[in-house]
C-alpha cells in the first residue's frame, strides 16, 4: 500500500509570519501617531491668543452700519418697484465725512437700480449678480473704505 500523505504542520509555520506581520504595522501605526502632532501643527495656521477684553493691535476695527431703507422702481417694467434694505461693512475709520458717504452710497444704489431690469435679477444667479455689482460699486465710491453691502432685506413688488 502506498504510504498515506501527511498533514502539513499548521501550528508553528502560520504564527511566525502573522507576528512578524502584527509588529510591521503596529510599528508603523506608532511612527504615524508619533508623526501626526507636528503634520497638524504646520497644516493649522497659528492662532494669536488674547484675553478678548483688548483687540491686537493689527486687528482691523470693523463696523457694520445700516443705511436707510431704499425704494425705487426697475428700469423695466418701471411699474415695479423695489425696497432694499442693507447695511455696509467698514473697514477704516470715515471721520466726520461718514454720513455723507453713506447717504452718497445710498444715491448710488438708487441709480444703479433704476437701470436694472427685472429679468436681470431673477433667480439666485441674478440675486447674485446684483450684490456683486453693489459691492462692486460701492468699493469705489468709499474708496476701498466700506468693503461690502449686507443685504437684509430685498422686496420686489
């Protein structure tokens, strides 16, 4: 008879190559977690701290000063009208020219309205056309001093 065929020896081949296996990534997962405090540290800008009573002194001082309500009507169909109301965002100091500049800024958002037709504002996209344009517009006539327009509210009738 022939000789019947042994079973291979399962017990000690196995456990050697799945140990080696375990300290390989176990090795390299302690490297990795060794490593990842200072990834974060230069991927995370650094923070200035305070104690929130005092601004740094680089701290830009920012104001939010609301205009008074603007009604107008639409360049087409000029029976639509219009109620915007907003708020503009500054950046430096206006001194005592401030008031007039913003009821100038007021003016042109008035003009610029009333050569706006009522197709062009439709929609998300023409709502955001329409603050850039504002924004834009704005920007200029403060002099870079007002940075945006935060509108608050914006009726069409």
């Amino acid at each position: 008879m022939a000789k019947a065929a042994e079973a291979p020896k399962s017990g000690g081949s196995v456990v050697i190559p799945v140990l080696v296996a375990t300290l390989l990534v176990g090795g390299a997962g302690a490297f990795f977690g060794m490593q990842l405090p200072a990834l974060v540290e230069k991927s995370v800008a650094p923070v200035e701290k305070h104690d929130g009573k005092s601004k740094p002194a680089d701290a830009p001082k920012i104001i939010v000063r609301s205009l008074p309500p603007i009604t107008t009507n639409l360049a087409v169909p000029s029976s639509t009208w219009v109620r915007l109301e907003v708020s503009a965002v500054i950046t430096e100091e206006l001194g005592p020219e401030g008031d007039v500049l913003m009821k100038r800024i007021a003016e042109d958002v008035v003009a610029y309205l009333r050569t706006v037709a009522l197709d062009q504002i439709e929609g998300p996209s023409g709502f955001q056309h329409l603050r850039e344009d504002l924004n834009d517009r704005v920007r200029i006539r403060s002099q870079s001093k007002v940075q945006e327009l935060l509108i608050e509210a914006f009726v069409v009738q």
